[in-house]
C-alpha cells in the first residue's frame, strides 16, 4: 500500500504523537510506502529516517494559509496523480474537492467540531477561527471517512452536516519521556503546592485545558466525594480558578475556598 499524509504546518513539540505513530506505522507495515507531504521545515522530516518514507517538503513562503488554500483546491490532487497513493491520508484539513482515491481525515482540533459557543476559548481571533471551521467542513464534506481521538469528539462530528458515514476512533500515541520537554512549575503555583505538602495532603495532578473532552467535570465531582469521605488529598490542576468554577460550580469554589483544589 502506497499512503500519502500531508499535514501542512511548521516545527513544533505538538506533531510528536502524529510522528510517533507514523514511525510506528512504517516499523510495524516496512512493505508500505508513505508519502509525508508537509512544510519545508516540519519537524515531520525526521520520518526520512524510516527507509519506507519519502518526504514531499513543499515551501510555503510567506503566506502558509495561501499555500494550504491552493494545496486544498487542487494540489492534493496534483501529488495524487503524481505519486499515485493508494488513499491521502491529512490532518485537520485536507482537501477541498473531491479526490480520485479515498481519502481519510485525522480530526485533532476540538475547536473545529465542538459547538460554536464552545470556540470562544480558542486563542486566535474570532474570525480566524470561524474561517478554520468554514475550510475544515469543506474537507470533511468531501472525505470518505473521519478519523478521531476521543468518542466526544466522534459525536460532535457526526451532527455536522456532510460528515461521512465512516468515523472512526482511535487514541492518540503516548509520548515517551524523549518527547517531554521539562519545564519548571511558575512559582504561584510550586508555593501552592509546597502549602499543601506542609499540610500533610496527598496530591493529584491533572494536566488538560478546559475542554469538555478533557472531563473536568467528573474529576471534581469524583474529588468532591472523596473529600466528602475525609481523604487527605489535594487536587491540582492545569486550569484558572474561574475555569474550574465555571465546570464545577459551587462544589469547585468549595473546594478552592479551602485550599484542597489548586
């Protein structure tokens, strides 16, 4: 099988997934090809290493939203009658029009298939994200099949019009400890936690945005009712104190209040 992936974007620590499973992809099938379509630059190039994948680095100059525009309009297919691939295989946006070979979309932004209210927590401005949206369901209206992380995600998807009927649900890769960068903990946050570790609490931490896939929602109700049960425990975690009220309301202000969430 001949695949071509593309995934038009720069460097980056947040491609490490997509490149831990297509490395994984090229051990586990050495007698299939694939084709990495990215930005000249993309840390996507250190799939050359694998003898089975081929890097297609297309310049994008000074405008990468121009060059994806023009790759979603008619250059996939370009490369498609070029390398001849079995299936296309992109990320987040793919094409615009109908291609001549099936074509798979990996959907990893929440923003573009949760409800609109839902994108005002997205850091780009408003427009840019609606524009986002806009060209990533012109790429789902015409792709065969969806590929998804989390069931959430498959669910939000499925209600927007023109999805396929194929959606599928697949994990992301685990990172392992070559792909996390250490970083130190600011210091509102260590003097919180050093706080709690005088105070004999056991401490949880949990890393995600405030994104209702991320279930924030269950891990206050479930600490609530172990701090109801009189567990010594602290929970932390990686979201603003309003954030955390706004999910889990008077249960999550109680729980700040007293120093047990942080």
């Amino acid at each position: 099988m001949r695949i071509l992936f593309q995934y038009l974007s720069g460097g980056g620590g947040g491609l490490s997934n997509i490149i831990l499973l297509l490395g994984a992809y090229a051990r586990e099938f050495p007698d299939d090809e694939v084709i990495v379509v990215c930005a000249h630059g993309s840390d996507l190039e250190r799939l050359s290493a694998f003898p089975t994948v081929r890097i297609a680095a297309i310049p994008t100059g000074r405008s990468k939203e121009w060059t994806r525009f023009r790759l979603g309009i008619g250059g996939l297919q370009r490369l498609v009658d070029a390398y001849r691939p079995d299936i296309v295989w992109s990320l987040n946006l793919g094409a615009y029009r109908k291609l001549s070979v099936p074509n798979l979309l990996a959907v990893n932004n929440p923003h573009q298939v949760y409800p609109r209210a839902i994108t005002r927590l997205h850091p780009g401005s408003p427009l840019r994200v609606a524009l986002l949206r806009y060209f990533f369901r012109r790429s789902l209206a015409v792709a065969d099949a969806a590929l998804l992380q989390t069931p959430l995600m498959a669910d939000y998807l499925r209600e927007v019009p023109g999805a396929p009927a194929r959606v599928f649900v697949i994990p992301k890769a685990v990172e392992d400890e070559a792909d996390v960068r250490n970083a130190p903990l600011p210091t509102a946050l260590s003097d919180e936690i050093s706080r709690a570790r005088a105070r004999g609490h056991m401490l949880w931490l949990y890393v995600g945005t405030a994104l209702p896939h991320k279930n924030h929602a269950t891990i206050l109700r479930a600490f609530g009712e172990l701090e109801r049960r009189g567990t010594n425990g602290c929970l932390v975690l990686t979201i603003s104190a309003s954030e955390a009220e706004a999910i889990g309301g008077e249960r999550a202000a109680a729980l700040i209040a007293s120093g047990r969430l942080i």
